[in-house]
C-alpha cells in the first residue's frame, strides 16, 4: 500500500569523463533474518544434592520448603520454573530460573539461615546455566555444620556457584514442547564446599571439607516453551536512489517476506515518518517531501498481525538530502587550450552561443542543456544535449561551432561523444576581427562528428543526491574530428587545426566534460551491463531501438542505375533491391538478393524462326559495338550471360563446357562466352 505525506580547473592528459546521471533508481537494502525463539513458559528440577546428607536429615522437622519449592514424596527437593528463563536450540544454550528456598538439616536457635547455627544446607532461588557440553547451579546459599571442623565455619547467605554439569553426550527429549535433560551428572563446585559438609555416617561427628569436583546427586530438570514464531525479513527500497534535493519527493517502499498482514512504520532515525502504513500483498510504501537537509538514516519496522510471527526491522539506509538540485545538461571546455582567455586563440565567444547553451566564465567552461536518453538496441544509451557553443580567434577571424552534443556509453563507460561540427572565417582586419554572423563565412560543415572515443575503462555510475556520477572515464579525440579540421573535399583546414591533437602538448587534448542527462531518466540496465530493449524517459514516452528492414542495408554510394525509367538500384555484387520506401535509416536502401532473371530479355518459344526486327538487330550491334570500345555495362554483361545460358541449356552431353564456349563464339560474341552472370 502506498501512502504519501504532502509538504505545505586543472585538465588531465588524457580524458577524463564525468557523467552525473540525475535518475530515478532504486536502492534496496535487506534486514538480517531476525531470530525468533520460543519463550520458556514453565518447567521444572528436582535435584537432592547428596543423598547420604538427605539420609542423616530424614525427620520432617529437619527439612522446608517455601516461595513455591516442594520436598516430593517428602524426600526430593523439586523447584518450578519461573521468569526469565530462555533456551536457544540453534547454540544449546540457555538459562533455567528456579524459584523457591529450600532447607535440608535443622537450625538452632531462630529460623534465620546464614546467621543461625546447625547442621543444614539451604537454597534459595537456584538458576541452572547451559552452554553447549557444561552448565552450572548457582544460589542464593548457605551452611553450618557447628563447626565441628575449623574449615567450615558458619557460611553467611550470599549467591555462590554450587556445582557444575555435565551435559557432553546429553540430547534433551522433547514432548509437546517440553524438552527434559534426565539425571545430569553434578560435581561440587568450590563455593558448594563452603556451604555442605560430608560425614563418613549419621552417627559421625566429624564434618570434613568436601573435595572440589567430587560427584553429587544428578539433577533432572526441564522447560516448557511456546511454539517458536515464524522469522519475517524485511527490506527498504528508497528513491531517488544516491540522494534528493529538499523538497523533492521521495519514496520508501518495504517489502515483507513471508508475504504476512501487518504494519510498517517508516523512520528517520528515531523519528517516525508519518502514520504506519498497512501492508498489502507483501508490499508498504510511504512518499514524504519534507526531508530536511541532512543525511538521513530510513529504516522500515515491521509489526505483524498474527501472532505467530515474529516483526522484523529493515537496515539503515543512509540517505543525504542537499539543498540545491545539480545543472541539467553537459559541460565542457573542449581543451585548456581552446577554453582559454588568452589573446590569439580561438577563444569562448558566450555572446554568439545558442540557447540552452551558455558558458561559466569562472571555470571557462561551455554547457549544453536540454537533455534527453535514448536507448540503442546494442545495449548502449545515448545522451543528447541541446544549444551551440563558438569558439573563436579575433586574430585572424577563425571560429569553430560545437552545437546538439551527444555521448553514447556502454555500460563500462565506453563509447563515444559527438556533436555538429563547423568551422569557418569571418573577413576582416588582423588582429582584431570580431565575430559578425552575418558576415561569417562556413568553411565546413555542419556536419555530426565523432569528437572523442573513450576506450579502455571499467566504471559504472556512483550514486549521488539528485543523480548518479559517471567519473574516471579516459579517452582521446576522435580520428574523425582530427580529419574534419583537416579540411577535404575542397574546403581548407580549421585556421587552428594543429591545436587539436592526441600526441602534442598537454593542453591539446581534450579536457573533461561533465554531464547531467534527465532526472527520471532509468539508466539501471547500462549500470548493470544489461541489454536495453527500450526505455521510458517521461518527456519523450517510450522509446524503441529501429527495427530493420529488408536483408541488407547499402550506403547510396554502393548502388549503381540499372534503368533511368526504373526505379530500380543495382549493387556492387549483381544484386538487384527491393522498393526501399520502408523507413528506413535516411541515407540507406534494401539490398535483397537478386537471382539474375529479372532483367534478363524475354525468351522466345521454342520453334520460334520470325526475324527479329531491325531495331533489334541494331540494338545488338550496338551492343557489340560498345563491348569493343567502353568497359561493359552491368545490363549489356546479363544480356551477354543471358544468350550463352539460354545456348547451353541445350547441351546436355559430357562435353557441354566446349560447346557452350562454341556456341558462344558463332553467335558473334567477340569476347567468346563467359558462362552466365550471377
């Protein structure tokens, strides 16, 4: 369910890439499974500590119980269980807590055990502890044994540790949820030798210290525990992923496993973040635009409705809200060089850019704006940017237009950045002509260049508020944009082409651009290295990859005019096209496979002797004519194959090669038959 709360500049060698991708992502962090063990309800020990003691002390006046403790049978001293106790399957660990005092012996004087003579042992409220193979009984305890032996005087009440336990080999049974640990084996511990006396007989006098470790009467104890609650995780997914702008909209969304009814309440820290939201279908979402600058740390708390699970609390998700939004579009400065303000260059000119375009004169830094993504079909995404920035020298008037930069990345940040390229003149008197649009003079251009490659990295973007930034990418100018300031095609050079180079002085090269593309922009896929098939940018709709049509795709410069009444193009390889009005890339036609009748003459049938008309035959004596004096037509070459396949096909003996050559040869084929064209 989905709720939401409503608010009243040094250049490197080589390229160094900054893409700031301000998008909308999704980071989910996990909860660690939360444990969720039974409470001990109830249980019980029964433990005589020694029976021979318990023998010398038989009369009823010389034992007690009370606070819920019971001499069974009037012999076996028996305590419940109470709160506090725990028991951990997963460890075999836990403790019992027993209630209840019990005394074995008689006391002199007034019942006040620890500060009353006699010959007893007294316990008060034991606790039975379980680690693994060992465990231990401690108690409120005390002793007297008249002190008949200077060892033992008259022990004080205090909680001392009385015996130890030996579980190793032991597995607890387990009945309705009772587990039983019968007859453990029990050894004095020191502080028990200060409180019990051993005698050889009832009718001894002479108390002796026992012996630390010495065997005492198994104890046989047991818990009662609540069915164990089932564990439940729970995760936090926040968005935008990195960070926020104050002010934005941001979305928590839990997810719940098992799938479960209950309640998540959303946090920042300790506060709450609005009511708690009801879960539905394993799922809890909050959206609140009134986080303040800060970083946050949002965690989702999970409260089930049956009982018989147990809630569960996300990990913190650190989250930092800035105040101020990054800038939408690209950066750059071309190169050190070219951005600089130093007289005789080819200088920024912001007073000639073309909007969104504009320049930061502190950091000599021009920008593009209006971004949009495009996803390619080959995994890729495209980042396009509007305006047009001018460089330009007044020295000698020479300008230089960089307008609609594009960037096109892998997911390892490879790929290449390109723009529409000019560069011209502007007449005037040296050293000081200033740019005049009216009067400029395109040399070259416009015309898309590839202006950098970028090659060799491994960098995925990095989250951050409001985006994500895509750094540490290198690469070097494009062979591309070094040939077209080179001039060709009968147009001169860029006056300042030799400033542009991969191999001269570092301020040559080019310098690091920065780019913002859209906020909502979902550029998950290329962070994973996953294929895009399409990808919604919410100012463009959804947008798809063009699909192909036809078998082949040709440049125009491939295609040759078979007929100037046809509308019919002829590849390089003998392959006649289909119509190529399909919408297809401009600038490419279909090439499909051509089986070499279409063009070929029609046949006559067979018997057929008319003469062939005089317009024929001179149309095949120009033909030959032509053969002798020109290279062959491609049609006058399918014509040629066309007569000695019709000739041949009559052949069908062994010999057949020989007399389709001959055939050929009495035909008046001055170049003899050269088999059929295919």
């Amino acid at each position: 369910m989905s709720t939401a709360v409503s608010r009243s500049a040094s250049r490197p060698l080589a390229i160094l890439l900054s893409f700031v991708l301000a998008i909308a992502g999704l980071l989910v962090v996990p909860s660690p499974a939360s444990a969720a063990p039974g409470d001990v309800t109830g249980g019980s020990a029964s433990w005589g500590v020694d029976a021979a003691w318990r023998a010398m002390f038989s009369s009823p006046t010389m034992r007690s119980a009370t606070g819920g403790a019971s001499i069974a049978s009037g012999d076996m001293p028996t305590w419940p269980v109470t709160t506090g106790s725990s028991w951990d399957a997963a460890s075999g660990s836990g403790t019992v807590q027993l209630a209840g005092a019990v005394r074995l012996g008689y006391l002199t004087g007034a019942p006040i055990p620890g500060s009353t003579s006699g010959n007893y042992v007294y316990l008060n409220n034991p606790t039975i502890s379980i680690s693994g193979s060992t465990g231990t009984i401690s108690a409120q305890s005390a002793g007297s044994s008249h002190e008949l032996n200077p060892e033992l005087p008259m022990a004080g009440l205090a909680t001392r540790t009385i015996a130890t336990l030996d579980l190793s080999g032991m597995t607890p049974t387990e009945v309705d949820g009772t587990l039983t640990w019968p007859a453990v084996p029990v050894a004095i511990a020191a502080g028990g030798t200060e409180i019990l006396a051993s005698y050889a007989s009832a009718d001894d006098l002479s108390a002796t210290k026992r012996a630390v470790g010495s065997a005492l009467d198994p104890i046989t104890f047991s818990i009662t525990r609540e069915a164990p609650l089932t564990a439940t995780t729970t995760s936090l997914t926040v968005s935008p992923v990195g960070g926020a702008v104050a002010g934005d909209d941001v979305t928590l969304t839990a997810e719940v496993a098992p799938s479960i009814d209950g309640t998540v309440q959303f946090r920042s820290g300790p506060d709450a973040l609005g009511a708690p939201v009801t879960v539905v279908a394993g799922v809890a979402s909050l959206t609140v635009d009134t986080l303040a600058t800060a970083t946050h740390s949002l965690a989702a708390v999970f409260t089930p409705a049956d009982a018989g699970y147990a809630g569960s609390a996300s990990a913190a998700v650190d989250f930092p809200v800035v105040a101020t939004a990054p800038t939408r579009g690209a950066a750059w400065g071309l190169s050190t060089y070219l951005n600089s303000a130093n007289f005789g260059r080819p200088n920024p000119s912001p007073a000639n850019f073309v909007a969104p375009a504009g320049f930061d004169p502190a950091t000599r830094v021009s920008t593009w704006g209006s971004p949009t993504v495009v996803s390619n079909a080959d995994g890729t995404v495209t980042l396009n940017f509007s305006g047009a920035t001018l460089n330009h020298a007044g020295t000698g008037g020479n300008w230089l237009r960089l307008a609609d930069l594009s960037a096109t990345l892998d997911a390892q940040g490879n790929g290449v950045v390109s723009a529409v390229v000019s560069y011209g003149t502007v007449p005037g008197t040296p050293p000081s002509i200033p740019y005049d649009a009216s009067t400029a003079v395109t040399v070259r251009g416009p015309e898309r260049v590839d202006l950098v490659t970028l090659s060799g990295n491994a960098v995925s973007p990095v989250a951050a508020p409001g985006g994500s930034t895509w750094s540490g990418l290198t690469g070097l100018w494009d062979a591309d944009f070094l040939a077209f300031l080179a001039g060709g095609d009968g147009a001169a050079a860029w006056g300042y082409a030799s400033t542009v180079t991969n191999t001269g002085a570092a301020d040559r090269k080019p310098a690091p651009p920065h780019v913002h593309p859209p906020e909502r922009a979902d550029l998950r896929a290329v962070r994973d290295g996953r294929r895009v098939g399409s990808l919604h940018v919410p100012e463009l709709g959804e947008l798809r990859p063009p699909q192909p049509v036809g078998r082949e795709l040709r440049r125009p410069d491939d295609v040759r005019r078979v007929n100037p009444r046809d509308d019919v193009h002829l590849g390089r390889h003998g392959r006649q096209p289909e119509s190529h009005d399909h919408g297809l890339l401009p600038g490419f036609v279909a090439q499909p496979r051509w089986d070499g009748r279409q063009l070929a003459p029609p046949r006559r049938p067979p018997g057929d002797r008319r003469r062939v008309g005089r317009r024929r035959r001179l149309g095949s004596r120009l033909l030959r004519d032509r053969a002798r004096h020109a290279p062959e037509h491609p049609v006058q070459r399918l014509h040629r194959g066309h007569r000695a396949w019709s000739g041949a096909r009559r052949c069908r003996d062994a010999d057949g090669q020989r007399r389709r050559a001959d055939l050929g040869a009495r035909r008046g084929d001055p170049r003899g038959s050269a088999g059929p064209v295919g």
